[in-house]
C-alpha cells in the first residue's frame, strides 16, 4: 500500500481545530477554551465519501510560521516538511474563528500562499451569530481564492462538506503536484489585507452586548478577582473532600465486602493471602480515591471550557512575575494538578526559554492527582472530621494547606532559580483572553470519563504490578511462628536498611519502605502501606480494615504530618523525570530537579516532624 | 510629536484611561524583547491598531493590563504597554 495522502489542520490558537480533528477522526484529543492547549503533533483517519482514507494532522495553534515559541515551530516544521524527515501535507485545513475573522484571516493568508491545495473550515458560525455577526461564506471564499466550508466543530455541523472539500482538493493535489505559490505579502499588507476580507465577509453585525465583557469586570477587577480565583480554588478543595466521601465511603465498604468474601470462599493459604493483602488491600486502597479524583478533574474541566483559565493566569501574572515568571506559566503548573506529565508537556506554549526551564523544574511541586490518595487516606487517618469556623471542613482545610505549601514552594523555588541557574531577562506576559463559553455538558461528561479511566488503567496496571512485586518482596521469605513477617521478609530487610536515614525525620519502616514504589507512580505509597499492613495483621478481621484505621492506630501526629510534608515535595515519579528528559533534551536538569526536590522533601518533612514533636502533638 | 487639532494629546498607552478608545501611533520595538514584539505584531498590537484598555492590574497594582483589539482582548505587560503612544480617539 502507498502511502496515505495527507492533511493539516492549521490555524491560529483556539479556533478550535482539535475539536474538528474529533469530530472527524473519531480521536479524543484534548480541547480547551484558552490558546496552546495541543502542543505536539496528532495523527488520525479521516473516511472519505469515497472509502478511501486519509491521514489528518491535528497541530498546535499558530500566530505565523516565524515561530517564538516550541510549540509554533511544531506547526512550522511540519507544514515546511522538516519535521523528522516527514513530508509536507498534501492539503491544507485553514481553521478560522468567524467570530474573529480580522486576527484569523491573517495567517491563514500566510497559509495560502504556500500555494498548496488548501480548504477553509469557517468555524465557531455559533459563536459570531451569538456576537450579531451575520458572514458570507462566499464572499470570504471569492476573497481568498480558496473554498469555505462554514463550521461548528462541538455541534458536529458542516462536517460532510467539510469531508468532501478535502477530498477534492486532495484528488486536485494527486492530479497536480507542483505547488503554486502566490505573492508573498508583508505582515501589515497581509493586516489590511485581512481588514478588508473580513469587512466583505460581514454582512451585518449589530451591537449585541457581548456576555464576556461583563463577566470579565467582575472576574478581572482589580480587587474581586484574585478573592473570586482563592476562593474558587477554596471551595474546590474543599468539595473533594466534602462531596466524595460519600462515594469513598461506598468503595471502601465494597472493598471490605470483597475481602470477606474471598476470606469465607477461597481456602486459606498464599493464594487468598496474595488476593486479600496484594489485590484488595492494595490496589482496592487506591481505587477508593476514584470519587475525590473525578471530582476535582471536574471543577478543572469546567474551569478550562467555560475560558476562566486564561483569566486565572491573569490574575495570577502579578505574583508570577514577583518571582520572576509569567502568568503564562500559570496554565502548564495548573495542568500539572492533574499531572506534572501534560503540564511539562504545555510549557511549550512559552517562548522564553529559561521561563519555560524554570516552569519545568517547578511543576513537580504543584500537587498531582496522584499525590490526592496519599493526602486522602493520611489525611482522614490523622485528621478529625469536624468544621471549623461553622462551615469548613478541617480534613478539606489541610488538604487545601497542602496544596497552598505546594504552590508557595514552587514560587520561592522559581525565585531562587530565577537569580541562579536559569537567571536571565524577565519574560512579559502576552496572551490572548479567550472569549467565555458555556461547557457542553458531553464534552464535560467525556473528559471526566476519559480521567476515571486513566486513573482506574493505571490501578489496573502499574499500581497492580508494582503491589504485587512489593507484596512477593514482603511474603517471602515466610516467617518462622513466633517471628514478624515484616522483620524476615526481603522487602522488611531492606526498609530496616533504609530506615536509618529517615528515622531522624520521624518515619517508620513502613512508610520508608512505601516510598521506593511510589517512584512508579504516587498513589502506589497508598498500595504498598495497604499491603504492607495487610500482611502484617494478626487475624484476618484486621487485614480486612480500612488502610485509614490502621494508620490511625498505628501512627502519631508528626509521623503522619512528616510524610504529608515529604509528599508535598517528594521526587516525582519516574515517567516525569522521563517527559523533563525529553523536553530538556538531556539527563541535566532531571538529574537537578530530582536532586533539589529530595533535599526540599527531606528537610521540610524534617522540620514538620521535629516542630510538631516539640509542640507536643 | 505635535498636537493634531481637535483631538487629545499623544500619549503613552500605559497612561491610557480605562476605557477610552485610541489608535497605536508608534513602537518602540527596541524596548521590547525581539520574540515579544514578534508576538505583540502577530496579535495585531502594531502601529495604526485601534485599541482600548478594558482591565488593568490586580490589587492596586499596574500589571498586567488587558487591551481589546478588534474583537480579541489581549493581556500584556505594562512595560509593553509603555512602549506603545498612542493617540486617543
Ligand atoms: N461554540 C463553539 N465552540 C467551539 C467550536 N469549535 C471549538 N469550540 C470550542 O473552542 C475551544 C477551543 O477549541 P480547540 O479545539 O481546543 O482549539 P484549538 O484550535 O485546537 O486550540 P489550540 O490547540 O490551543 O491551538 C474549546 O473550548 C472548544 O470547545 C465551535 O464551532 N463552536
Ligand atoms: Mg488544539
């Protein structure tokens, strides 16, 4: 077979091109309402009418192929053909927002001199109409010397039309290989140029007021807005404690039904020992936190579709640029609460380089999804359900304490990196603020889908495989009557070796031991402090008993608070120094960043332990 | 830079009054980073822009500030904005 023909989707930031390679592709790639959410290069199928298939490339938004930042020189590369020896696409996909045709019409003249067989997708029609905007699709086609396919990607509109243009301007393309270029423009030609399509192409528009200049004098107000943002990001820790517990309660139940089950069927040996302690108490202990997690991804998900982010990052600019960055940076280490893996990955989108550096080595400290078991199960162990100050919940409080000491981390980090190792000019903050949007309850309910999954995968799969390992590690050698499973094991052995160097900072030997899995992924602590209590029960009614019980009879307040501490800056996990590799290009700044995050963890759970034990907690 | 008749005096963008409309009459470009500058253009943030201050600062403070061009609002920084004269409308 030869070769697929191919096609580009190009376009400025937030015209809303991923969301047309979805919907004709069938792909689940990342959309969200502020500019530079994809960042690399996607491949799909796109079916034409005519069965044929061809390979549609989704690609991150553009200003202009003079490329400032990581992410615009993808695009560039790609559509020029020095992209990893891979060759130009045979078409172009022209993505324009109708709502703001005067900035799109820009590059997308910058496209079509190329000379390459190109289609314009009008997209977001909804949205201009919303804005009193009425377009003739026509008109702007006659304008360009291309055709126009008028859009909405989210409602799956125009998506045959647009199919079908591809595919003709691909036949074109087979039939005619040399390009034609046309007369190269300069950037103020091509500015007038856009003005004076852009005024063919609006028939009418009246003066509806528009929603988001509203909406923006109350959420950007000098004086409201950063309390409106602290208080959102409040209420939403809030709420994951609050809202999940009733589902967590539910899960945990089950967990404890599932072990009595296996306990009353299966007959007694190594193998219901490997179901109850390895399986159940392990890997179950991480799948409880499912509730808090959805519901966070929640709140994130509506923040980044409704178009708050960008405001967030604008609000936030003032204090980043304190420490030497830019509210740009505010987006990928909002991104790395969920992971610091997408986060990394979104530093693309900044054009400085040592801003981004720094950005990189910083998102480690903003407290991933993965850290939210730990917290959760140490947190409900240690910490008494009650409110203070009449409504807020205690357990949330910490919680949102330690995200808070996450974030001040980071920026004092920053402050110091930025006057040593990636010193450098101050970067500016330039950023499109996007217009607001109401979330499609679909997109919303398809994005939580999509995080529950990842989440319940890796339970599946990594957590499953590294509890198994530790729980092998832990039963074997078997222990004589009389003798501590924990003390003769291979894993006991080696956490009494390690312990040496953390019980000055109040850990024990199972959560020394707790900390070597968790390098694969964070919640495997959770999964290995399960594990290790399962195995070291003495009757089965204890190994059926919550992880919680068990930490909270078995630890004290600044042991418990030591190891909080430790996680808030414990070295990430392995596929992060992998992605910091890769985006760094080299073992450098990894190796620096796993460096400085051990140092930090260490001496801030330090700190925590020896303060808490002085205090008499 | 002398008056026009009939209107208001140049003026640095920075000092530009929340929600007065103006057009951009010059950059100093070589007071702004090169990729910046690059960026600010691509935006439409050029001479002969029609622009507006809709927001500005948080706290008090002067920074950032979010500028309407078009129908896009833009924020910048007010060392951008402080390269940019403007002539109000
Ligand atoms: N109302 C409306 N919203 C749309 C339409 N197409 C996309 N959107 C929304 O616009 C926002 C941006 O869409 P994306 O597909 O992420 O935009 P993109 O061009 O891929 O953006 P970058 O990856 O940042 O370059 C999202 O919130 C989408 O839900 C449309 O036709 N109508
Ligand atoms: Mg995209």
């Amino acid at each position: 077979m030869t070769s697929l023909r191919r096609a580009a989707l190009v376009g400025n930031p937030n015209a809303g091109k991923s969301a047309l390679f979805n919907a004709l592709t069938g792909a689940r790639q990342k959309i969200a309402n502020y500019p530079g959410v994809t960042v690399e290069r996607k491949a799909g199928r796109l079916l034409l009418a005519t069965g044929e298939e061809i390979e549609l490339i989704d690609l991150p938004g553009s200003y202009s192929f003079d490329a400032t930042s990581p992410d615009e020189e993808v695009t560039r590369a790609l559509v020029h053909g020095d992209f990893d020896g891979e060759a130009a696409p045979d078409v172009m996909v022209v993505v324009l927002d109708a709502a703001n045709l005067e900035q799109h019409l820009v590059f997308a003249q910058e496209v079509i001199e190329l000379g390459r067989p190109t289609i314009v997708a009008l997209n977001m029609v909804d949205l201009a109409q919303r804005d009193g905007l009425t377009l003739d699709p026509d008109a702007l086609s006659q304008a360009l010397g291309v055709p126009v396919v008028p859009t909405v990607a989210v409602r799956r509109k125009g998506l045959a039309e647009l199919t079908a243009a591809i595919a003709s301007a691909e036949a074109a393309a087979e039939a005619d290989h040399s390009a034609h270029p046309r007369p190269h423009l300069t950037l103020p030609e091509r500015r007038l140029a856009a003005r004076n399509i852009a005024k063919a192409t609006i028939l009418s528009q009246s003066t509806t007021r528009r929603l988001h200049a509203g909406l923006d004098r109350i959420l950007l107000h000098p004086w409201l807005g950063p309390p409106i943002l602290f208080a959102l990001l409040f209420v939403i820790f809030q709420a994951v404690f609050a809202w999940a517990t009733p589902f967590a309660d539910g899960l945990e139940a089950l967990a404890g039904l599932l072990a009595e089950l296996v306990n009353n069927t299966v007959p007694a040996g190594i193998f219901r020992d490997f179901l109850t302690e390895g399986v159940i108490a392990g890997v179950g202990g991480v799948v409880v936190f499912l509730p808090q997690i959805v519901i966070l991804f929640a709140f994130i998900l509506v923040m980044e579709a409704t178009g708050y982010m960008a405001r967030a990052a604008f609000i936030m600019d003032r204090l980043m640029a304190s420490v030497g960055l830019s509210g740009r940076s505010f987006i990928p280490l909002l991104s790395s609460f969920a992971c610091a893996i997408p986060g990394i990955m979104a530093t693309r989108s900044i054009a400085d380089p040592k801003d981004r550096l720094t950005t990189i080595l910083i998102a480690p400290l903003m407290t991933c999804s993965a850290r939210l078991p730990v917290y959760g199960v140490v947190i409900a162990a240690v910490i008494p359900n009650t409110k203070v100050w009449g409504a807020i919940g205690l357990q949330g409080l910490v919680l949102f304490c330690l995200y808070v000491a996450g974030i001040v981390g980071a920026m004092v980090v920053a402050l110091v990196l930025r006057r040593s190792v990636t010193a450098g000019r101050a970067s500016g903050f330039i950023m499109e603020l996007p217009r607001y949007q109401m979330p499609r309850l679909r997109d919303l309910a398809i994005g939580l889908w999509q995080r529950a999954w990842v989440f319940l995968r890796r339970a599946g799969t990594i957590i499953f495989a590294a509890t198994v390992v530790l729980w092998v590690l832990l039963t074997f050698p078997q222990a004589e009557p009389g003798e501590s499973q924990l003390d003769v094991s291979i894993a006991g052995k080696v956490a009494t070796a390690m312990h040496v160097a953390f019980e000055p900072i109040g850990f024990n030997r199972e959560m020394t031991l707790a900390l070597v899995p968790a390098m694969a992924a964070r919640e495997v602590a959770v999964a290995s402090l399960a594990t290790t209590y399962a195995v070291d029960s003495e009757d089965e009614a204890q190994t059926e008993q919550a992880l919680r019980e068990q930490i909270s009879a078995r630890w004290t307040l600044p042991t418990a608070l030591a190891f909080l501490a430790w996680f808030v800056f414990a070295p990430q996990c392995l596929s992060t120094i992998a992605v910091a590799r890769r985006e760094t290009n080299g073992w450098k700044w990894p190796t620096f960043m796993l460096a400085y995050l051990f140092v930090l963890a260490y001496v801030f759970a330090g700190i925590t332990f020896w303060c808490a034990t002085a205090l008499g907690l | 830079m002398g008056l026009r008749s009939g209107s208001a005096p140049n003026m640095k963008l920075e000092a530009l009054e929340r929600g007065k409309r103006a057009t951009i009459i010059s950059v100093d470009w070589d007071a702004i980073a090169p990729e910046e500058g690059k960026r600010l253009r691509a935006l439409g943030l050029d001479e002969g822009a029609r622009i507006a201050i809709a927001h500005r600062g948080v706290f008090g403070g002067r920074d950032p500030i979010a500028v309407m061009v078009g129908r896009m609002t833009i924020a910048i920084r007010r060392v951008h904005a402080a390269a940019m004269v403007v002539e109000p409308a």
